[in-house]
C-alpha cells in the first residue's frame, strides 16, 4: 500500500454525525497513551497529523482521518485512563460499543497493546468485544523500539496467552519505522 494523501477528515462527538458515506474504515483502540496517534503518523508518513500527547487520555472525540481518498483511520479514545471522571469515561465507552456494533462501514479493527505491559483487563474486555462481534482484529504491539529484540518473546508471551491470540502481533515502533510495512499490509487485506 502506498499512501499519497492523509487528511483529518473530521473531529466528532457522537455517533449521528459521523461520515455517511460507504467509504471504508479502520478503527484504531487502546488504552490511553499506547500510541494510536503515533502509528496513525508514522503509517501515512506525516509527522502531526494525528496529534499526539504525553497526557493521557488526551482523545476524547472520533477522529477521522482520511487515507489516498480510498478509506478512513477512525481514532477512537482510548480506554483505561483513571483520570477522567467516572460519567465522563461511561460516556466514551457507550459511544465506543455503539460506534464497533453498529458501523456498517467499519472493514476492521486495530487493536494497539504497549509491549512493556501484560494486557489489562480492559484490553481483554476489548478483544473479547470484538471477536463476539465478529470483527477483523489486528493486534499490533507498540513501543517494540524500547524493548531489546532478545527479550520480546518473553514480552509477547503474555500478550498472546492473555488475549488468546493464535498468531504473532506485529511489532510497531514509531521511533524506527518497525512494523510499518506489516501494519500497512494487513490494512490492504482487511479493506480488500
């Protein structure tokens, strides 16, 4: 896949005013700060284009980025973050389920998980969410780059048995540009 263009297509707040048009899309869910913004840059070669933060939970919207006119990234916020009241976090993740249950547009979904850390329940819950709803998942482990390549298996290990995963996540750094080519591969496939 060769990506031309990526523009920020729209900001959103709820679920009725999101695109209507049939055009594929690709969601992207985590936990806050694992790195979606990062990926979303370092995959279309754009430095700012998702906006990035050292605070987490810093996504509080749908944000729609628009790739080679052909299909859209959707950013979705990110889960987990303990700062945010409890309204506030049960807002996001009604808006979150009502978007991957009922988006007739979404070809798939995927899921990042900080390779430092085991999966948390909530990445657990999420997986298990979306295999019920029979979603395309791609899990991509973040962070590969702060990791020694020696000691990822027992890294990945527990990723894999946690979240059941019969295959290998692919490895993402934004740092160096590992994994970018699998992750752009595995969108081709997903949006066909």
């Amino acid at each position: 896949m060769n990506i031309k263009t990526a523009e920020l297509a729209g900001i959103f707040v709820d679920i009725k005013s999101l695109p209507e048009e049939d055009m594929p899309e690709i969601a992207l869910v985590g936990r806050s700060n694992v790195g979606k913004s990062s990926l979303i840059n370092k995959v279309v070669n754009r430095k700012n284009l998702a906006k990035s933060s050292s605070t987490p939970g810093k996504t509080r919207t749908i944000n729609y980025y628009i790739i080679n006119n052909e299909f859209y990234f959707v950013d979705l916020p990110g889960y987990g973050y303990a700062k945010v009241s409890k309204t506030e976090k049960a807002k996001w993740k009604k808006m979150i389920e009502k978007y991957l249950s009922q988006r007739k547009q979404l070809k798939g979904v995927i899921q990042l998980i900080d390779i430092r850390h085991p999966p948390s329940e909530d990445d657990i819950l999420m997986q298990e969410w979306l295999l019920h709803f029979g979603l395309p998942v791609l899990v991509v482990v973040t962070k590969a780059d702060k990791i020694s390549k020696g000691a990822r298996l027992k890294h990945l290990k527990p990723i894999k048995l946690n979240l059941n995963l019969d295959f290998e996540p692919i490895c993402f750094s934004a740092q160096n540009g590992e994994g970018v080519s699998e992750v752009k591969e595995a969108i081709s496939e997903i949006i066909g």
